[in-house]
C-alpha cells in the first residue's frame, strides 16, 4: 500500500513541481490566509516563541513577525515541490554560496562538519554539492528518520538529487569514521537546532533566543573524533526564490576546543542570524519545552 502511495504522491509532487515558480508563489500567496486565519497551524506556539524571544518587541512588530513567518512558511512548501523537478543549472542560480575557496582548501587535508539551523529554505542547501564537483569529496547532510515510510521516501528522493548523501542520524558516527578510515574527505551538514529528548541531554546550557537552551552535541562529538574542521552556514533569503550561503570557519582544531564550546559559538552565530530576519527561522517548533528549571529539578533527583 506505501508503494502506492508513495507513486500517486511523486507523480502529484512532480506534476505540481513543473509549473513555474512564480505561479507556485502565486499558490503560496493564496494559501496563506487559510492557513494563517482558518487552520491556524500552531499560531499559539509561534506566538508564545516569539513573545518570549523577543521581550523587547511591541505587540504589532511580533504580530508583523508572525503574519511573514507564515507568509515564508507557504513559501517554503512551495519552493520545496519545485525540487522535486527544479534542474541543475536553476538550483546553482537560484542557491550561491560563498566561503567556497577557503573549504575546498580545508578539504585538502581535512574532512569538514558543517552547522546548520532550520533557517531559510534548508532544503536547497542539498544543492551544496554541485560546487563541489572539482573537488573529491562525498557531500551530504544527517537526517532524521521521518515517521511516515512515505514522507521519508520522498524528502529522500529530493534530497538526493543534486548528488547529496544522506546520512541516517543513529547512524552518523559509524559511517563517518569508516569515510575516514576509508581516506574519503567528507563535508556533512548538521542541522542541530532541534531541542533534544531528556536522554540526550548533558550538562550543557547556554543562552539563546532569551532562554537557557539545551543543544544536542553529537556534531560537536564527532568533529573531534574525526578531527574535522567546523564551519557555519549563514543562510540569507536575497529575495524571493533566491536564497545564498555564506560559509564562516569555526575552528580547524575542534580537539583543542573546550568542551561545548564549539556548540555555544554555533548557538551565538545562529541567534545571530535569526534575530536579522526572524521571519525565516522555523518557530513552529516546542524548542523550549523542556526547561533549565526542569533538568536542575532532574539533577537533583538523581535522574540527569
């Protein structure tokens, strides 16, 4: 029956895809206002997120904030179908990056680990590897297993087709260290601003956004494994269906970094990005509902 499924929603996906994007937007555009004002999708969690980020901010600039969050949001399904049949050449157009010159050279000697956030439309980041066909390297991104087998497959099918490798999450260690044993040079994407479950929590908090924030910390463990070097992406939407990457060293010596240090300077760049444009930032997410309060309570019952 997934089989099924999955054919009629690609042939669909695919169909809708070939329209030109500039209709896509035009869809966008009409879709919003049901969204936003019929179906609400989480309007009470990015409310609460962004009154809660934001203190500072009058009651009209979060409301203006949320009204082009979820103008954006229409925008990056759209952009997001248009992958399904959007060629070579339109993606390099479409998604630049720059920082370029100094990564290939990184990758010279050293494998890369690139931080990421939900930030922009992350989706055409997969495009990353068509600039790096000059160089022998395996490009890719950690994933996390979707639920849904059909949803899974699809964004799977998207992703991998600029020639990106998609690296399952439970699974990125071991496949990393075997690249690097196998003298395979490798720069992997992690996007880590998720909140983590309790059992992934260590003594790591650091402010973010106006709270004390937990990061999961697996893509700072294991550039020290691999001794990779740690850059950031800075994403930027130019305009509409436009988006470019700027690519920031972080350290080329993770192993001489104290511990969490390279993930509080990732937390600090990112909120860096957000609080620019904080439209493009995915507030639909509980990022915040596990609690410093709640894991110091945890501590102290001997649970952490």
């Amino acid at each position: 029956m997934n089989k099924i499924i999955y054919a009629i929603l690609f042939a669909l996906g695919y169909t809708v895809s070939l329209l030109p994007l500039r209709v896509l937007y035009l869809l966008s555009d009409l879709s919003y206002y049901p969204f936003y004002y019929l179906i609400r999708y989480r309007r009470n969690v990015v409310r609460q997120n962004l009154v809660e980020c934001f203190p500072e901010k009058s009651e009209a600039e979060i409301i203006g904030i949320e009204r082009n969050f979820y103008h954006f949001l229409c925008d990056y399904f759209a952009e997001t179908i248009k992958l399904f049949s959007m060629s070579r050449r339109e993606i390099q157009r479409r998604m630049t990056f720059s920082g370029l010159d100094k990564v290939k050279e990184i990758l010279k000697t050293q494998d890369v680990v690139l931080y990421m956030g939900h930030y922009c439309n992350w989706e055409w980041v997969t495009s990353f590897p068509l600039h790096m066909q000059d160089v022998d390297v395996v490009s890719g991104q950690i994933y996390h297993r979707l639920r849904n087998e059909v949803s899974d497959r699809l964004f799977l099918h998207m992703r991998s087709r600029y020639d990106a490798t998609s690296i399952e999450m439970h699974r990125a260690l071991r496949r990393l260290v075997s690249m690097k044993k196998e003298k395979k040079r490798f720069i992997v994407g992690f996007i880590t601003d998720q909140g983590p479950k309790w059992w992934n929590y260590v003594k790591m908090w650091t402010p973010f956004l106006n709270h004390q924030t937990s990061f999961i910390v697996g893509a700072e463990g294991i550039a020290k494994i691999t001794d990779a070097a740690v850059v950031y992406l800075d994403m930027q939407r130019v305009k509409r269906g436009h988006y470019h990457g700027e690519f920031i060293l972080l350290t080329e010596h993770p192993k001489q970094m104290p511990d969490y240090e390279i993930t509080v300077a990732y937390a600090n760049m990112l909120e860096a990005s957000i609080r620019r444009a904080p439209q493009y930032w995915l507030w639909s997410h509980k990022r915040w509902k596990r609690t410093y309060e709640e894991y110091l309570q945890r501590v102290k019952e001997g649970l952490m």
